[in-house]
C-alpha cells in the first residue's frame, strides 16, 4: 500500500507526520511518499527511516507577496508569515497535482491547510484523508460542525461568550464544558480571516467534509469519550492512529550539560522549555525564571524567541535584577537548540515544566518526568486539562480567569506540587507511562490503523 503524507510547513505538524511514516512503514507492506517545501527536505529525511521505505518529495512555493523569500517553515516567520504559508501551500496544487498522478498512491492523508487535496485524491482514484495532528479533544470542542451556530441560515463567527462554553452534545462527563474567558479569546483566532484567506476553522470544516476518512493522533483509552462525540458529528469513519511515541534518542547528551547535571542528585532538577515556536511574553518570562528561583530547587529554563528579535537581549530582559547572581551554580537560562530528549532523560531531572504541547508531554511522561504545564494558545489549553484533570498527570500552574495572569508564586506552588505528587500522584504517571512505553500496545495501534486503511482501499 502506497501512502502519501501532505503536512503544513510547521514542524509541530511535520513531525507527528514522520512519527506515523516511521510506524507505517514498520509494519510492512507499506511504503511512504512525504511531501513537504524544498528547504525542509533535509531535516524530513533525517526524521525517516533510511531503507528507501518512505521518501521525501520537494514542492517548490511560488512566491508570495509579504513572505520572506526562502522561508518554507514557519520556524522563519513571525505570525502573519505562517497566514502567507497557507497560500503558498494553495500555490503548490498543480505541482501536486502532477506528483500523485505520477506517483498514484493508495490514500493520501493531509493536514489542516489544504482541503483541496481530497478533491487531487478523488480525480486519481486515491483515498482521502483529513489527518489531525491535535487531540481529540481539541477537535471535540473547537472544529465540529456543532461549534459554528445559525443566525438567519447564515454561519457566524462565534463570540467569547460563545466559545467559553463546549458546543451541543459534548460529553458531559468532561472537565471542560467551559473554559476561562482568556482562552475563549484565544480561540477566536480559529474563526478569524488572514489575507481574505478562509479561516483555520474553514479550512479543516472543508478537509472534514471532503474526506474519505477522519484520523486522529490518539487512542481510545486516553480520550474515548472525545472520539465517540466527534464520531456522532460525522458521517464517516473516524480512525486512530496512537499517540505516536516519539523514538528514543541517538547519541549522547552534549558534555556541557552532562557535567551541569550531573553534579546535582537524582531527580532534583527542574527542566522548563516551550518548543521551538512557543513564545512567552517578557512579562511572563520574568514570573517563570522568578518562580523557579523561588523553588530552591536547580533548574535548566530554555527560552526561545522569534527569529525577527535579538535572543541574547530578550533574554536579558526577561531576568529580574539580581537574578543571574541568586541563581548562580544551581540556575541555567539558555535560547536554542538543545538536546530535549536527552535532558528529560537524564538522571538528575526530576520535573518538566512545559507548554502541554501534546508530543512534548509525551517526551516528559516517557522519559518519568513529573510534570508542570502551562499551556499558552490554542490546542496546549485542552491538553493540559485533559492530562490533569482526566488522565491525571501534570500539575496545571494557577492563572487568572480573565486574561490568564500567572506570577511567580503560581509557578512555585506548581513545581513544589509536582514534587510532593500531588494531582494524580506516582502511580497514575506511572500507568500512562508503561502504556506509551508498551511497544506492543503501541504497534498494535498502527497494525488497526493500517488494517482499516486496506479496507478502504479495497
């Protein structure tokens, strides 16, 4: 079975899209073309298997006014910038076009911003797939038709008001039949126009409606009620594919932070970071570093910025005055790369305080990590409760209502909470973390969803 994989020039998309080409192609009998823009054909391939089974194919993006020439990722631009991908990507249907029909693969499964896809599938006899990075969860709440309501037959934009509350037949079981009025706010961005562009909401309505078949990053022991609910919006199948457990690690852990470290006891250091394309406020950043210090405890506080700014200065002006000198040989604030996995892994780290991003999460579970999230937009929001509340692992860092405010306390208590186990405590962290570690359990995820694609394509 011939597979084709079509993500959005994120790398949070790109990569739970390598996970489930690596986990394809692991099972046998099937192989994997990866489209993705030229400039990202390097980092994809060193994300996949190097036996020939799955294969990157280049797109080359026309040009798009207000787009920085060669920026192909939204790791090379601001906010606006990633709007001006999605019409890039639009730009790229003849070239894709012309590949699946040279190519003819079996099912083709795309992401979010490219709804027209599945009418490129259908014309060449191919299965069409609407694959969402995201929780079930998310969708759940944000993206089924039940959220967009009618006024005089014509779809409206929903209001604060109206996204602070879950749509029409959500579970009633949730912990989120309503949300604080600062991530009801956030959500509006879903439903906002870019560039007289369709909206994100649009945009994923149009892949649901023209799928073949719904997929999902999840399973039904972590958020089964959430997938019988959008199960019910739809009249089509809903498949899963796992959560997709990011690999170990290769190599070894830099030397510079080796030493650091591991001059501290097992398990007694605190690791903050945000991914690369999570951004917190100066304001923020400063409550965070204060409320690490204010833990007692080491700590290593990654820190990146956009790319338009200064690192180096953003940083500076995200540390208190005096704070370099009180947390001098037990504190560490770094901007860049560094070895995630690796430090979660190492033994001398105790705690991941992180922005609930869904793979991360994993990463910090996986690695037996205690766990302080402090989710900042969008999908991070669901994921964090949904890991505290229902699946019972995390601490959530307390935040104002209206607009989300957290200081320095907050973190403390957070941390501290982690520490003492509070929340679900030892033994449900340890639970979910044998079943993303069971290879089998999570094989056999991948060996339904690829049953379920046969039959599809039969």
């Amino acid at each position: 079975m011939h597979v084709a994989l079509f993500p959005f020039l994120a790398f949070g998309h790109i990569s739970p899209f390598a996970q489930l080409a690596r986990s394809l192609v692991a099972v046998g009998g099937v192989r994997v073309t990866f489209l993705s823009a030229a400039a990202n054909v390097a980092r994809v391939e060193a994300m996949l298997p190097a036996d020939g089974t799955a294969v990157v194919a280049a797109l080359h993006l026309p040009r798009v006014p207000g787009l920085p020439v060669g920026a192909e990722s939204t790791a090379e631009v601001d906010a606006d910038g990633a709007e001006l991908l999605k019409l890039a990507l639009d730009g790229t249907r003849p070239q894709v076009e012309a590949l699946l029909a040279r190519l003819r693969p079996d099912v083709v499964l795309f992401d979010f911003a490219t709804p027209w896809v599945a009418d490129v599938a259908r014309q060449l006899g191919a299965r069409a797939a609407h694959f969402s990075v995201f929780t079930a969860v998310t969708s759940a709440y944000l993206t089924v038709p039940a959220r967009r309501r009618l006024h005089h037959g014509a779809a409206s934009c929903p209001t604060v008001d109206d996204l602070a509350t879950a749509p029409v037949g959500f579970p009633p079981s949730s912990s989120l039949a309503t949300v604080p009025t600062y991530q009801a706010a956030d959500f509006t961005y879903m439903f906002t126009s870019f560039h007289g562009m369709p909206s994100a909401y649009d945009r994923v309505a149009a892949c649901d409606k023209a799928s073949d078949v719904l997929v999902f990053k999840t399973c039904a022991e972590m958020e089964g009620p959430y997938i019988e609910y959008i199960a019910t919006q739809y009249d089509k199948p809903i498949l899963v594919t796992g959560p997709l457990v990011p690999e170990p690690p290769h190599g070894e852990l830099e030397e510079r932070w080796a030493t650091w470290l591991s001059s501290f006891p097992d398990n007694a250091v605190v690791f903050a970071s945000f991914g690369s394309e999570t951004f917190l406020p100066t304001a923020a950043a400063t409550e965070l570093l204060l409320g690490l210090e204010a833990t007692g405890r080491p700590f290593v506080a990654v820190l990146n910025f956009p790319r338009s700014v200064d690192a180096e200065a953003e940083l500076k002006k995200c540390m208190a005055p005096g704070f370099e000198e009180r947390v001098k040989g037990r504190g560490v604030v770094h901007s860049g790369w560094v070895q995630q996995q690796h430090i979660l892994r190492h033994r001398s780290v105790g705690c991941y305080v992180n922005h609930a991003g869904f793979s991360s999460v994993v990463e910090g579970l996986v690695a037996g990590c205690r766990l302080v999230l402090l989710p900042m937009k969008s999908d991070q929001f669901f994921n964090a409760a949904l890991l505290a509340r229902e699946l019972r692992v995390g601490t959530e860092v307390a935040r104002r209502d209206g607009d989300g405010w957290f200081g320095h306390d907050a973190v403390r208590d957070a941390v501290n909470a982690a520490f003492a186990g509070a929340g679900g405590g030892d033994d449900d962290e340890r639970k979910w973390r044998e079943f993303l570690t069971d290879d089998a359990v999570q094989r056999r995820f991948v060996e339904e969803f690829v049953r379920e694609l046969r039959k599809l394509v039969l």
